[in-house]
C-alpha cells in the first residue's frame, strides 16, 4: 500500500481505499446521501462518487456521457494504444455501444441457465471435498480455505486451464482489482507474468483446440472475421476477473453475516426453501461489485463540473442501501419479499454471469450450514476485507459450535 494523506471528508476528498472506507463504507454513504449526494476527490487524477440509487442509475445508463474504456479506477488514464477503441482491454465490459452488444452477445450462451444448471452438481461436490478437506481445530478460515476456492475451480475449467494453475489465477485477480492505489508502472510490471501465461495458454488452445471457452472464442467471429487476438485475451482476463473475486467475495459475506446473525441462520438451518430469497437479500446488502466509468467530455452533470477523463466511481452498493427505493433500506431482512437489487449492475453492462454467481452463491452457503448450522465469528478483530472495487471478507475466522 502507498502512503497516502489521510481522508478528512469524504464529501471532498474521497479514497475508497482509504481504511474507514474499506471497513465500513455504508457510514460513510450514508452521511454522503444526506448531505452530498456525488462526493468528489482530487485523487486518482479526479473522481466522482453518486451515492444514491437515481444517481448510479443515471450514470449507468448513460453511455453517451461516460464511457466504459475503462472500469477501475487507478492512478493512470487509458490511452488510444492501450485501448483500441471499439473493443477496449476486456470486451465487454469495457466495450462501449455499438460493438459492445456485438461482443456481449458473443459470450451470453457460456452463461445459459442450462449451462449453469449443468455445473451445479459438481460445484456441490466440490464445496463437500473442501468442507472434508479443512483441517478442523474448531476454527475454521471461512474466506480463505473455503469461498476462496470455489469460483476459480468453475472459472479454471470454462477456460480449460490446468487445475494446477488455479493459485495462480488468484493472484492475477488481485493484481487487477488490489492493487488499485498502485503506480501504474508498478501496476504494469506486476501484470507482465500475467500477460505471458495467458499468451501461453492461448497459444496451447491454437494448437491443441478443444471443448472450452477459450476455443470457441478463438473460432468466433465477427461479420465473417476471426476475433483480434487482444478481443480474445481481454475477455479471457475479464472471465477471470468477473468470475472470481465477485463471488469469493458474496459468499464470504454471508458468512460473516450468518456468523454474526445466529437467528438468520437458524432459519436457514430450519428453512432451507428460503435460500434463494435470502441470496437476493445476501447480494443487496453486501453487494461486492463497484465499477468505473470515465467521462467522456467537460460537462455538467447532476449539478457537478465534471471534466473529460474524470472517473465515475459507479457504487451499486451504494444504491442498495438507498432508503428511497428500499424499505428499511439499512436491515438485513432475510425473507424480503421485493427486492430490485442492483448488485449485478443496470444498463447494457449488467451483469453476463448471475446466474452462474447466484447458483454458486446458493450451493456454496446450503454446503456449508449442512456441515456446520452452528457457527460464530472466531475473532471479530481478525476480520479483513479486500481493498478496491470489489468487496468481500479476505480473512474469516469462524469458530464451530457443536
Ligand atoms: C456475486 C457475484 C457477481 C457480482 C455481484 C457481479 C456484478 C457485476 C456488475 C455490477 C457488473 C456490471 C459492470 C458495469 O456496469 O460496468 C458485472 C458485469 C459483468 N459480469 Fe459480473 N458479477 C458477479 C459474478 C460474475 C461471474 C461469476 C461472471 C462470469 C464468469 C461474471 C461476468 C460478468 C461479465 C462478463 C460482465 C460484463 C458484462 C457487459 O459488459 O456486458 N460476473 N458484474
């Protein structure tokens, strides 16, 4: 981490890597929506945070305003080499209309609910072999010996990289979502191993094709034409991305919740057909994913200055806990009966793999409270959370009870 001067407002100066940030940032939102609803900072080279629904709506909607070149925000500012417009570094997500629909369109039957369906009976069993595999001494590190290594087992495979590699893969994923307060150059230096291994496995993919989706994406085309090899890396890297820390992340909050919620997991325990309400509830409250946009020139938005190349910092868990579209927008109501959350994102963006996250999400947690329907947090003092753009416990120490 570098050494950064301390937040005094964040109405003014906002650092969402800051540690009051990072801890506990629905405070922080909180006192943003009462008295300011877009909080701006200098850092980052200029940045912008709407802290309500209409304001996160509005912006992710608006992709003549904003473009998605690029969605974490960091100290550097995309350049034209580095991101060949239309395509951008990790089609689709930083694919801006109208070929972000081409490249989008490309990859939604990866994501089918019959394909998702498909995995599910192995995610379960999974989830069973590292429930048998945590040496239990009565603690169990719930982050890192279990959410941890779940989504990069279904990710590895879809890719059809080998499973030795999967460690890997986790470091690439917080090299990119991390690292953020980085310098850039340092940031580009630690992504090199990256850029290698991922030119590797495409290389092994052109020689020795098979049933993945890094084949099929090397046989897709566009109009008649074989997609660039930089379309077919960066959606790659943005499987990777997508796949892995976001649902790491959602399953080890509603863990930290359930360890904190002994009635909520009781119910769960006692009412198993309320999972899938309660996975909605899980993602609105503890939403995990916050994204960027850049603005694309000087102009006045929702009453602010923006200037061209300013980041958005677009928070869709900000908008969960927005009081004016959620009732009792600040409790956990596990039964919540309508929940319009918007924790997979709104607009053309929205997210491609929520049905494979919720399925995750759902098998991972009824795994884990059939093998233990007791549990509480171990050491509240212990508990670490990701720092960045995506959000979610790092370090969880639950102890069982018996
Ligand atoms: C709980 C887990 C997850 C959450 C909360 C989540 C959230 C999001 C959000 C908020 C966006 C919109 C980004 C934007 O507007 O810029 C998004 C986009 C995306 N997500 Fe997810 N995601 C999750 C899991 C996954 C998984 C498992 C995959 C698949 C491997 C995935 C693949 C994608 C892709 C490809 C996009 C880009 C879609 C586009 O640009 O059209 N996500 N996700």
């Amino acid at each position: 981490m570098t050494d950064k001067p301390p937040v005094l407002d964040f109405a003014t100066d906002f650092d969402h890597t800051d540690p009051e940030w990072v801890s506990d940032p629905y405070t922080i939102w909180e006192d943003l929506r009462q008295r300011c609803p877009v909080a701006h900072t200098d850092r980052y080279g200029g940045a912008w945070f709407p802290a309500t629904h209409a304001g996160v709506s509005a912006i992710a909607k608006d992709t003549v305003n904003f473009t998605s070149r690029d969605v974490i925000v960091h100290e550097g500012r995309p350049t034209e080499e580095d991101l060949p417009s239309p395509i951008g570094v990790a089609p689709p997500i930083t694919s801006d209309p109208p070929f972000h629909k081409v490249a989008r369109r490309l990859i939604l039957p990866a994501f089918s609910p019959a394909v998702v369906n498909a995995l599910e009976p192995q995610i379960r069993a999974l989830c069973a072999t590292l429930l048998d595999d945590i040496i239990f001494e009565g603690v169990v590190n719930a982050s890192m010996d279990y959410a941890r290594l779940i989504p990069p087992s279904v990710i590895r495979q879809m890719l059809g990289f080998p499973e030795e590699d999967t460690e890997m893969f986790i470091k690439a994923v917080h090299l990119i979502t991390e690292n953020v307060d980085r310098p850039q150059e340092e940031r580009i230096e630690l992504f090199e191993p990256v850029e290698a291994y991922f030119t590797r496995q495409i290389e092994d993919h052109q020689e020795n094709p098979r049933d993945d989706l890094t084949t099929f994406l090397l046989n897709a085309e566009i109009g008649g034409e074989k997609l660039a090899l930089e379309h077919v890396f960066g959606t790659m890297i943005l499987i990777l991305v997508a796949g892995i820390d976001t649902t790491w992340s959602a399953i080890g909050a509603a863990l930290w919740h359930l360890a904190r919620n002994p009635e909520d997991l009781a119910r769960l325990v006692n009412e198993p057909e309320l999972m899938p309400v309660a996975v909605e509830e899980f993602l609105r409250y503890y939403a995990p994913v916050t994204m960027a946009r850049l603005v694309n020139a000087d102009m006045e938005y929702l009453g602010c200055p923006m200037k061209e190349y300013d980041w958005i910092l677009l928070g869709f868990p900000a908008a969960n806990r927005d009081p004016t579209v959620f009732k009792d927008a600040d409790k956990f109501i596990i039964d919540r009966a309508e929940n319009r959350h918007v924790a997979f994102g709104l607009g053309i963006h929205r997210c491609v793999g929520s049905n494979l996250a919720r399925m995750e999400l759902q098998v991972a947690l009824e795994e884990f409270i059939k093998r233990y329907p007791r549990f509480e947090l171990a050491n509240e003092d212990n508990v670490t959370w990701a720092q960045g753009q995506i959000r979610g416990p790092r370090n969880l120490p639950l102890r069982i009870l018996r």
